[in-house]
C-alpha cells in the first residue's frame, strides 16, 4: 500500500511540474528571444573575455552544495526521481523543470546590453589622462537596472564619486549599480533575477547617463564582464538542453 501511494504521490508531482513547464514555456521563448536580440550588438565583446570556471558558477549560483549538483549535473532530472519509477516521460518532464529554473535564475543587469567602457586603462573622459577603469560601462537611458541573481543588498548610498548606488551580494561576488538617478531597494533586502533596484542615471562624477558596474570576488576587484560571460553561457546551455528534450 506504501508503494502504491507513493507512486500517486509521484504521478501528481511529476503533473504539477509538467503544468509548471507549460505555464512557463511561452515566457521562456519570449525572453530568450528578448536576450538574443539584446546581446547581438556586444557580441564580440562579450567573447574577449574567458568563459567563467566552473568554481565561479557553484559559487555565484547557490551557496548550498546540493542545490548546485542539481543544476549543473548531467543526471539532473534522474536525482529527482525516486528509483523504480524512472521512465522517460517523469524525466523529461523534471529535466525540462530543472532547466527553465536554471535559465531563470540568472538575468542580465539591462534589458538591453550595449557596452560603451570596458574594464582597464582608459582615457579618463573628465581629465583625458590615462586611468583604470574598475568597472564596466552600459550604455543606458532612464532603463530599469536588475539584479543578476538571486542575493541580498549590503549597501545603498550616494556619494561625489559614484553618485546613487546600490551594492548586491551574490556568494563570493559583490556587484554595484552606480550612477542611479533612483534607488528602488533599501539595506537588507532579499533580491531575486530580474527585481529591480534602481533607475538608471548620470548622478557623481559622469559626464552621460550610463550604468557603471563594478564587481569584487571575495573583496578583490575583477572584471564585472566574467558575470555577463555567465549569464550568456548559462542560457545558452539551458536553451540547447530544454532543445535536446523537445
């Protein structure tokens, strides 16, 4: 009798989430279609730096070790089905489950993505004297900045030189959205992909609206490009499984 109930336990998941897949479907096609079309223009940047280790994805993803196993184990869909009752129908569908979730959980700070200035020395637009740049900069005009993953704001605040800002916590990674002319978050708030925290603006030492990015990785400086490179590659690899399961 345990077996058998089992089993309906089962049946009943395996069609919720089937539900779920359908539900989401169409969101998904729109979005992906959404992205492609937005990160085209940047596409020979993007590929100038080097795809993110994989120490990068279990880290900026999830901090719990389990959840990542999941998301980026080839046998994804299997883990989720109890032994006995693996067949190709509750797998797919659980597999399909897995990646629209995985595809989800990551979003680009833009809903569309030009970039103006890259990480490094540069020609300081204020002085004209070569000068690091920490940071990266997107071309923006009063758009709605977006979290790229799931985290919690450790800072907002306004200063001369980054005008309004808001600082996330992603794992290891810490990202600011600098140059707001809003701020739509406070301290200490749980942010998800694509919740807004801010407005973007030309606020502090700017000579244009912009969004400025700068990124740090266990406190040390690094090229926010790396979270854009994960993004990309993440979608990407989610659209050619949920393909593969078509």
């Amino acid at each position: 009798m345990a077996y058998f109930g089992e089993k309906k336990e089962l049946e009943a998941l395996i069609f919720e989430r089937a539900c779920y897949f359908c539900r989401m479907r169409k969101k998904l096609l729109v979005m992906m279609s959404g992205i492609a079309l937005a990160v085209i223009p940047s596409q020979a940047q993007f590929n100038t730096v080097t795809t993110m280790p994989n120490r990068y994805k279990v880290e900026v993803v999830s901090s719990n070790t389990d959840t990542t196993a999941v998301w980026y184990g080839k046998t994804a869909a299997a883990q989720d089905t109890p032994a006995g009752n693996d067949t190709s129908v509750s797998s797919d569908n659980i597999g399909k489950k897995v990646w629209v979730e995985r595809y989800l959980s990551v979003c680009y700070p833009l809903r569309h993505i030009k970039i103006n200035s890259g990480y490094g020395y540069r020609k300081d637009p204020l002085t004209g004297k070569k000068k690091f740049h920490n940071g990266l900069d997107l071309h923006a005009r009063g758009d709605e900045v977006l979290a790229m993953m799931e985290g919690v704001v450790v800072k907002v605040g306004q200063d001369k030189a980054s005008g309004k800002y808001v600082t996330l916590q992603h794992g290891g990674y810490t990202v600011s959205y600098c140059h707001l002319s809003q701020i739509r978050t406070v301290k200490g708030a749980a942010v998800y992909p694509r919740d807004i925290v801010g407005i973007t603006g030309s606020t502090g030492r700017s000579t244009g609206e912009h969004l400025h990015i700068t990124c740090k990785l266990n406190g040390k400086s690094v090229d926010p490009l790396l979270l854009l490179n994960y993004i990309k590659s993440t979608q990407k690899e989610c659209v050619a499984a949920l393909a593969e399961l078509q």
